[in-house]
C-alpha cells in the first residue's frame, strides 16, 4: 500500500485536466443495468430459448461497453462497467470460490432476494474472478478503471459458516484468496482496487478482525496500487477511529443519505486517510442539483484538505433509474469541477480543517 496517497490518487488525473486542484472523481460500482440486458438474461435462463452462451456473453459485453462509455460521458476521471456481469455482491463470487455451495434464495429487503450461499468445506482460489472483467473494461476505455470486490468480511458474514470453527477464521481464509486475486489484477494493469465491507458497519465490534483481514489482503501489492474500503451506512462512531489503522488509502463513506449529521465524527481526531465522500444519495430517484452537490463537497474540505479528497455517489446506483443515475453523475463531476476552479482561484478558504468563502 502507498504511503504518499497524493502521488496515489494523482496516477488518475487526465492529461488535459484543466485545474490544478484535482477532486478525482468516480463511482462505488454498481450502476442500472439496460433493460434489454434483463431480457436477454430471461432468455438464457428460459430452457425453451435458443438463446445460448455465446449469445449471453455477447450481451453482457455490450452492456459493459455501454455503460463504460456513459461513465466516460458523465466525465468520471475512474470508470467502472456498472458491474453488468455481476448479480449479487455475495453470489457473485461465492459461484466462484471452491468451498461455496446455494440452497436457494433468502429474502433480504421487501421483495428482493439472493441466494444466500453455504461454507461447506474449505475456501479454495480456483480461476481468477475478475481479471477478464478488467481487462475487458481497460481496452473499452481510455481512462482508468476501479475494480471493486466484495470483502472477505462480508463475504463471511452473509453466507452460512458449516465449515469453520468461527467467522474470524473463515474471513482470514478467504483474505488470503482475495489477495490472490488482487496479485492478478495488478499483473493485469489494475491499479485501483475497492474492497466493499458493508457488513462492517452492521457489525461494527468487528472491526479488529475487518483490519486483520485487510493486512492479508494487501500483503506484497505495491505501493502504486490504491487500496480503498467501502463501508456503507451504519454509525461510523463506532468503528471511528479505529478504521485509521486500516492499511488502506481511502475510505468511501455514505454520508449524503443521512445529511451529513455524522460528518463531525471524522473531525476528531483527524482523518489521516483519503475521504472518497458520498455526495449524491444512491437511495433517492431524484438528480441533486451541481448546485447542492458543490455544497455537499465543501462539506468533505471540513474533514480534509482538497489533496485529500475523492468525489462519488454514497453507494452503488443500481436501484436507480438510469437516466437518473446518469444525471448524478454528470452533475456531480460538473460539481467537482467548479470546487477545483473556486480552490484555484483562491475563493475557498481552508482553515484548521473548515472551508469558508475568502472574502469572509
């Protein structure tokens, strides 16, 4: 892991990058598949269909290659596909880890279910999980690519243990697995790698073992690569901060959903990581004006200076409408473009931690 994070992040500016502040600006992972997309996975999952394998991937590239260049488009400096081949954050590579097996779907909010898996035996790395995805989406793009994976803490937590004495040893096992892959990514090209841990928060006691599984993870990667960790909604107090110690460079926060109230909680003591701050809520249809979203980055330059800082949606967009989705995004790098020209032009004071107008 990197210890000069500026140098880090600065790996993601574009060439043509107009100001010389830099608000890198990027996505959580998951955006609104096409609808199109949805029936072509009827389709395949119909017996009756000819619609077979080699048309089923056809599928899901194109609707990699769309959504990639809609990212583009929005003018986001780190890319992702939307994550179009994936289903659930869990499933998805439980499908892929030896050791993992499904007894049908669990109801998890209203009527959305997954297929909740089971550790029956030991964890095994087989194929590689992402790497296609990776470089399929890095020769679709001409700007960088994040790749996010779902943390081994979770990874334990929302599945059925029947294999190990306790979670802590099943989530170090599997850390150890995610630092396989990660190894394969970086040989691949990747040099921003996200690990999502929304059980975190939920289960915030836990966040010793989280960081234990953190230093397998990053065990040997190098120092250019960036190591950021999502936890999403909870109260931060509790896991705050401690999270510090973490060997990551950013931490991705959902703040915008709650207003900010639990913002002042990174003030003290001071926030010595990168803050990729959440300020478009994922959880509201509504598109938030630049305005309130130029608003909402100030809101980060309370917790650290503007070299410190990473602008993106509170979470995952998935659940949104599209054309929804879209205009947060393109709204909010606008947004992040006008605070980088306002810091420039020096009509942003930053003083012990709390941006005010500099004619104040």
């Amino acid at each position: 892991m990197s210890t000069n994070t500026n140098e880090n992040k600065d790996q993601f500016r574009q060439p043509d990058h107009e100001h010389d502040h830099f608000l890198l600006t990027t996505v959580v992972g998951s955006y609104p598949k096409p609808k199109w997309l949805n029936r072509a996975k009827d389709l395949y999952e119909d017996e009756e269909s000819d619609f077979d394998d080699e048309n089923w991937r056809e599928a899901k590239d194109d609707a990699a290659r769309v959504i990639t260049d809609e990212h583009e488009r929005a003018g986001l400096d780190v890319v992702v596909d939307g994550e179009m081949r994936r289903n659930e954050m869990v499933e998805f590579f439980a499908h892929r880890i030896e050791g993992y097996e499904f007894n049908g779907p669990v109801k998890v909010w209203g009527h959305n279910y997954f297929d909740k898996p089971s550790v029956v035996s030991e964890v095994e790395y087989d194929d590689s999980w992402l790497v296609d995805e990776y470089e399929f989406t890095a020769a679709a793009s001409d700007r960088p690519v994040k790749v996010p994976i779902t943390g081994p803490y979770t990874l334990a937590n929302w599945s059925f243990n029947e294999a190990y004495e306790d979670d802590d040893e099943l989530t170090l096992e599997l850390a150890d697995l995610v630092n396989e892959e990660i190894e394969k990514l970086v040989d691949a090209g990747a040099r921003y790698i996200q690990i999502d841990e929304p059980a975190l928060a939920t289960t915030p006691d836990d966040h010793a073992i989280v960081g234990e599984a953190l230093e397998h993870i990053v065990a040997d990667i190098p120092d250019d690569v960036r190591i950021g960790l999502h936890v999403c909604y909870g109260d931060y107090s509790r896991i705050y901060p401690e999270i510090l110690e973490f060997p990551v460079d950013e931490f991705d926060l959902e703040l915008a959903n709650g207003d900010y109230e639990q913002l002042d909680v990174f003030k003290d003591p001071e926030f010595t990581k990168d803050l990729a701050l959440g300020v478009c809520d994922a959880h509201v249809a509504d598109v938030e004006s630049v305005e309130q979203i130029e608003e909402n980055i100030k809101k980060g330059l309370e917790v650290v200076p503007p070299e410190q800082l990473v602008v993106s949606p509170d979470c995952g967009v998935k659940l949104l409408p599209r054309e929804v989705a879209y205009g947060k995004m393109a709204n909010m790098v606008q947004a992040a473009r006008n605070v980088e020209a306002d810091l420039d032009a020096g009509e942003i004071d930053i003083e012990h931690g709390a941006p005010t107008p500099a004619d104040d």
